[in-house]
C-alpha cells in the first residue's frame, strides 16, 4: 500500500472514529483495494491554496463507453460538459467552485481545481472506446468526493456538493461494487444534507434508467432519462448547469435545490 493510498484510508478512518462516516459506508467504500489510489488522482488542489470562506465541489463523470460512439454521442457529450463549464465560469458564485472530472472509465480529465482552470473536452482528450464499470467508478466519484469534503471540513471550511454521473448503459464490468453498495454511500451523503447524487440516463429505449439509479439510492426527482436525440441530451446538460449553478448560491438555496430536484423554479 503506498503512502498516497494510507493518506485516504486514514482519512475515512478518522471520519468513522469522529462520526463523520458510518461503518456501513466506511466499509462500502474500501470494499476496491486500490480506491485510495484512484481517490487520490482527483483530490487536486491543496486546501492551502483555496482561500473561499465557502466552497462548492461540482463533480462530473462523463460516459465515454464505445455505445456512447456507436450512437454518434461523443461530441454531443462534450460539449455538453464544456457547456457545463461555460455555466459554472460566468455564475456569479466562481470564484467558490471547484469542479473535476473523471472518465466513467476510470481516466482523470483533471483533478478538483478552481472552474476558471476546468479543462474544456474535445477530440483529443476524450475518445468514448471503454466499458461500462457504473457501480465501480461511481464509488471512486462518490469517495473522492466524500474525501475531498472531509479536507476541507478538517480545515474549518464549509462545502456543498454536486455530482453528476453520465451513462447510455447499465452496469456491464464493475468486479468490485454493487448497486446496493453505492446505495449505502449515497444514503450517508444526503444524510448530511451537504451532498447532491444526480444522473443522467442517455435512454434509447434499451434499459430502465430510473429503476438502475434509484438502486443506486439516487433521488427520483435526481434522475435525468433524455432520449438519445441531440436536443434532449443538450437540453438534460442545460438542466444541470442551472441545478449546478443554483445549489452555489448559499446554503437555503442548496437545501431548496437538494429537496425539488431538476424541478426547482
């Protein structure tokens, strides 16, 4: 085990011995023996150098699984996420947000850094050629973030979150993680009532997305299903960057947003 790996296990084990983190999310966690590793490659920018008395995290990962190309979706994601980034960058609230993004096959665009310095994707640095590990890489997405949380916590710094997860399939190559496992996670996190889990389905009629993200533990009212048409997918990123944008605004606002979903006015 290398160092940066005990520097995150010892983390959650600190937050399970402060009552931060259950056991049963503890557990549900370290379940991957190398997610401290995969954690680490996201954390990013040290507390040190963030200097907002506030900070929310927004974290996205992006399918890039071969049906994502095979229906001609990879620029439509793209630019979707860069449509996100765009929304981030003009709020009136960036200069408190840090985002990062992590391929749903495990690969790190770029770790948590300030929304000015987010890294737009394009043809070079996202190909969509991989699998589909949902269960397994949204539990590295879930504990980076949790992780990341934590951090800033243990330094007196108050942070909210929002996190995205993109898929057109079900589960097909997670080897370590079940729904029910990432359900448990999810739980402790609304728990907290600082965490919002959304997803998005890219529905072509194949599978039942709501039923696959509500084992999940994702929030009804957290679910996006476009249809696998280009109006539909910009239109479920638009609805994201606004949520995203609105849970920035301070934490009643958060507490509205987290309760309606997609729908708040």
């Amino acid at each position: 085990m290398n160092s940066k790996t005990t520097n995150v296990s010892q983390l959650f084990q600190t937050a399970e011995e402060e009552g931060l983190l259950s056991k049963k999310a503890s557990q549900a966690l370290m379940v991957m023996p190398d997610i401290g590793a995969l954690i680490q490659a996201g954390l990013g920018i040290p507390i040190d150098d963030v200097t907002a008395s506030e900070v929310i995290l927004v974290t996205v990962m992006p399918d890039d699984s071969g049906s994502i190309s095979g229906a001609n979706n990879e620029q439509l994601v793209r630019d979707g996420q860069n449509m996100v980034i765009d929304s981030l960058q003009a709020s009136k609230q960036r200069d408190n947000i840090l985002m990062h993004t992590r391929y749903l096959n495990g690969k790190v665009l770029f770790p948590y850094r300030p929304i000015d310095q987010a890294v737009r994707m394009d043809g070079r640095n996202y190909q969509a050629t991989g699998g589909t590990p949902l269960y397994d890489q949204t539990m590295v997405m879930l504990g980076t973030v949790i992780a990341k949380t934590l951090e800033f916590e243990n330094n007196g710094v108050p942070v909210r979150t929002i996190s995205l997860i993109i898929t057109d399939g079900r589960d097909e190559h997670s080897k370590k993680v079940f729904a029910t496992d990432v359900a448990k996670v999810v739980e402790e996190m609304l728990q907290s009532e600082k965490h919002i889990v959304a997803a998005m389905g890219i529905d072509d009629g194949r599978f039942d997305f709501k039923t696959i993200f509500r084992n999940m533990g994702i929030p009804k009212q957290w679910i996006l299903t476009p249809g696998n048409t280009p109006s539909e997918i910009r239109k479920a990123f638009q609805v994201f960057s606004q949520s995203a944008i609105r849970a920035s605004q301070g934490s009643a606002a958060f507490s509205a947003t987290a309760m309606g979903g997609f729908g708040t006015p």
